[in-house]
C-alpha cells in the first residue's frame, strides 16, 4: 500500500532505506499516502525544500524516525547526499510517512474511521499523543501559520554555535 510512497526513485529507492521501511508502513492507504504526496509536494514547490530536514526533525516526526531503523537510515543518508533531488525524494517520502500516520491517528477528515485497522496501528506507531511535546507534522502542512512558520525559518537560518 505505501509502495507509492518511495517507487519514483531513480534506482527503485532501495538504497536510501525509505523503501525497506515500506514494509513497516505497508498497512497505509495508498489512496492517503497520494494525498500527502500531493500536499507535501505542492507546499514545498511554493516554499522550496531547505527547511524539510528542519520540520522533519523538530516536529513529532523526529520520534517516528528514531523509532524506526530504516526511517533513521534513510533521514541520515538524506542529510548525507550530495544529490538535491535524491535527499528530496527521501525526505518527502519520510513525510508522507508521518503525516498519513498523524492523520490516520487523529481520524483527520474521517480518515481513521475509513481505515480503523490502519488507524489502530498509527496509533501504536505514535505513541501517547499526552507525552507529546513537539508539533505535528500534519499541522505545520495544513496550518502554517506565521508563529510556527517563523520558527522553524529561524532554525533553519541560524547559525551552528560552535561549542
């Protein structure tokens, strides 16, 4: 089912990790999946790629990407590339990941009562939304709003103190 996710990479996307991480998120709906490509993609065209890493590792998602060996695989070889389009395609892929599973667990547009299977297991995947400190990656792609917006541009702007 997330097969859609990762198969329009240049070499199947089999060596940057996401698409071994399929098989752990293969009980998404294609149909969300699409859905998520189509909004992640079109956000980031009008706003460029640069603070994808940023949101991805601020937001919730960093806790489903350390959660997952592949997911962690993949992040890290993205961070890694050379290629722009590659590190993309990777990135993206991982936020389709999270934010089909933050939909499914939050029954977002009715989502999770469509798929209850699929959404017990975001669930899991998830964990204790009460526990949670970071933003969703879902809300910075539906609500962008310039509070959240600004900082995440501010982490992205700033400067590595040396240490």
């Amino acid at each position: 089912m997330a097969e859609d996710v990762t198969n329009d990479h240049e070499d199947g996307g089999s060596a940057d990790g996401v698409a071994e991480s399929e098989a752990n998120f293969g009980f998404l709906p294609a149909d969300l999946s699409g859905k998520c490509r189509a909004l992640i993609e079109s956000y980031h065209a009008m706003h460029g790629f640069g603070g994808l890493p940023d949101m991805l590792w601020m937001s919730e998602a960093r806790d489903i990407i350390e959660g997952d060996r592949d997911l962690t695989l993949a992040f890290t070889r993205a961070c890694r590339s050379r290629g722009a389009k590659r590190a993309n395609d990777s990135f993206v892929a991982i936020a389709i990941i999270v934010m089909s599973l933050e939909v499914l667990a939050d029954d977002f547009a009715g989502w999770g009562k469509r798929f209850p299977s699929a959404k017990s297991q975001a669930e899991k995947v998830l964990g204790d939304p009460i526990t949670k400190q970071r933003v969703k990656l879902m809300n910075l792609y539906l609500y962008p709003s310039l509070a959240v917006r600004r900082e995440f541009d501010t982490l992205a702007s700033s400067p590595v103190a040396a240490g």
